[in-house]
C-alpha cells in the first residue's frame, strides 16, 4: 500500500494531516525558523541547503521564506529568490538555471478537491509546477499547481499563471496571457545597453552570489 506521502507526490488525493507527514512538517518548520529568525553563527543559506532537496551552484534565497517540505523542491544553478517567496511543495517544484523570482511570488504545487464533501475529509494533492532556464517571474506572481513556464520567458509581476507557458515569451495578468515573443530586436536592444555600461564603468565578471 503506498503511503500518503507517495500518493502525494504521484498527484493522488492523500491524508494532509497523515502523522509521517507530520514529521516532516515539524523538521521544515525548525529550519524555517533558524532561517527567518537567525541567531548568531547560523549561516541561513546553510540551513537553506538542508532544507532544500537539490540546489545547484551559486543560490540565494532571501528570507524570509516559506515552503510545504523543502525537500520536494529542486534548484538548478544561479537562482536568486527574493524574498517573502512562498513554494507549497506537497508537489514536485522543479526550477531551472539563471533563473531570477521575485518578492512575493507564489508556488503553488498543492491543491484541494473542489468538492466540499471530498475536501471536508481533509484530502488534498499535489499536481508539479516546472520552471525553465533564463525566466524571470515578476513580483507578487501565483503559479497554480501543475503548470509548466518555458524557457526563457519572463512573467510579469502580479500574474496568475493558469495554464502552461510557452518558451521564448513575455507572458502577463490574471489569467496569465502571452503578450508578445521575445526577439531579435529585445537582444539588440539590451546589447547596446550593454555595451552602453561596459563603455561607462567596464565589464562585469559573474558574481558570487551568495
């Protein structure tokens, strides 16, 4: 028989207050604690580490921060989060690289059947919310629960993301629309405003940062 956290994770209804859950809710909650309210010589990003299920090179997430597990969640490389960023991660949280998240933007992997007798009995589930290289999500932006955001996109702030978006776009609102393909003309732009910078203060390396 498979354990709630199983059912969980495979997208089935599952007992939101099962007791093994429960455990892993109380070591997420004392992290989260050390990291939100540091004490001397505890490092949070240290603790975000524990926390976090995979995280690539370079990572920073601002706290205060607020997730389901922690374990569930997956970063790749060069990942800033800024901060008050909440990720319920009763599903998979899949992020890719280079991938810049606002203040106040919401994960959204679980949900709750929309039927009240159903959902009374405390089920929910979890649908995973996948998230490409090289996006940008504006501030104050809900992605729903088993959505999928392509490469290289960038969602404006205060979206609400309902469906899957595609690569390559600029995607705003509530729902959230694409509005535009990213092009050729956006590189050239940027470049010259690249090069504008580099002319007035000189060439930036990657940072650390961390």
């Amino acid at each position: 028989m498979p354990s709630e956290e199983q059912r969980m994770l495979s997208g089935k209804l599952y007992n939101v207050y099962d007791k093994e859950l429960g455990k892993k809710y109380e070591r997420k909650d004392q992290l989260l604690h050390q990291i939100n309210f540091p004490i001397p010589d505890v490092d949070p990003q240290a603790k975000l580490t524990e926390l976090i299920g995979k995280m690539g090179q370079n990572c920073y997430i601002e706290p205060p921060f607020f997730c389901d597990f922690g374990d569930n969640i997956t970063l790749g490389d060069d990942v800033y989060c800024n901060t008050n960023c909440i990720f319920l991660d009763s599903g998979k949280i899949s992020i890719g690289s280079r991938v810049l998240i606002g203040p106040r933007v919401n994960l959204f992997a679980a949900g709750h059947p929309i039927d009240a007798g159903v959902r009374n009995k405390w089920l929910g589930f979890g649908k995973p919310i996948t998230i490409g290289d090289n996006v940008w999500i504006g501030g104050g932006t809900t992605v729903n629960p088993g959505m999928t955001i392509g490469n290289n996109v960038v969602i404006g702030s205060g979206s609400v993301v309902t469906t899957d978006i595609p690569n390559n776009v600029v995607a705003v609102g509530n729902p959230c629309h694409v509005l535009r393909k990213i092009t050729e003309q956006d590189k050239i732009y940027w470049q010259a405003e690249e090069t504008d910078y580099v002319e007035d203060r000189g060439p930036l390396g990657s940072p650390d940062i961390q």
